[in-house]
C-alpha cells in the first residue's frame, strides 16, 4: 500500500498542511539559525531513510517495515526508543515540506554524522531504497546527493551497494 505524501508547496507565512500531526514546537525549536535541523546521529539517519523512502512521492508498506527493521537491528540505535521514530519522522516530513526541504535535510543529516557514521548512514539508506526491488531514477539521484553530501567515497558506496544487492539476491537467475 502506497501512502501519498503532503505537496511540497510552501507558503512561509504558515507552517505547511500535512496529512499527519505534527509537534510545531518541536520542530521549532531543532532548527538552527542557519535553517538546519540540530538532529542527532540517530535522527539524522532516520530523516535520510524517510526522506529516500518518499523520494518516488510514496513510501510504501515495505520500506516503512525497513526502516522499523534498521532502527531495531543497527547497533547504533541500540540506546534509541522505536517510539520516537513516529515523531522522528513527522519532523523530517515538516522539514522536507519547508522551503528547499531535501536540502535541508541533506544539510542537517551531513551537520549531524561524525565522519565514521557516513557509511553505516548510507547502508541504512541503501536498505530503505532497494526494500521494494525497484530503483527509478529520482531515487538514483537522491543516492547520488546523499553520497555527496555525506563523503562516501566511490569504493565505499559501491561496497555497500554490491552487499545489498547480494542480500537482495533469489534463486532466479538475474536477467
């Protein structure tokens, strides 16, 4: 099942209409002067899941269970309370939904990640992606920005790439 996402129109005198609740003050008060969300690793992580998941204008059932399964299974999230990813990703939804949000959230999640963390972002990311077997090309660009964004080296992305891939692979022969 396909769930539409909010348009992306804004009008800057009002906080944006969006088909889920969404806590002003929260996001109010995570936003910089600069406009960047101050987000945690974690949250940083979780907003460029969500934001790869929409990337196609719906996320699907599948690609919501990965991004359950990512935030249960990585070690890094392991001190993480699963109740806040609903709200985690609410706040990346009213971000992307403000003026020139993908950057934004792009901007936020590079500001959030120590260096050592770009890989394991970008796996998570690459998780959420190819959840539904299918790659278009918004999504490919948006991995594309994501890399950029993050410094994940040629090697190191299409290391990540090859393994997801063979965790994706079944008995039918690839054509």
């Amino acid at each position: 099942m396909k769930t539409a996402l909010p348009s992306l129109a804004f009008d800057s005198r009002r906080p944006p209409d969006l088909p889920i609740k969404v806590d002003w003050q929260y996001w109010r008060r995570i936003m910089s002067a600069q406009g960047v969300a101050k987000i945690s690793p974690q949250e940083a992580i979780i907003y460029l899941m969500v934001m790869t998941s929409a990337s196609d204008g719906a996320i699907t059932d599948t690609e919501l269970r990965t991004i359950g399964r990512v935030v249960r299974s990585f070690t890094l999230f392991s001190d993480s309370d699963e109740a806040n990813l609903v709200e985690t990703s609410e706040a990346c939804g009213a971000l992307m939904a403000s003026d020139d949000g993908m950057h934004l959230v792009l901007e936020s999640a590079a500001a959030a990640l120590p260096m050592h963390l770009t890989e394991t972002a970008y796996a998570a990311v690459i998780d959420v992606v190819t959840a539904d077997e299918r790659l278009d090309l918004t999504e490919i660009r948006l991995l594309e920005l994501i890399r950029n964004a993050l410094t994940v080296s040629d090697a190191g992305a299409s290391a990540i790439e090859r393994a997801a891939r063979a965790r994706h692979m079944t008995l039918d022969p690839i054509v």
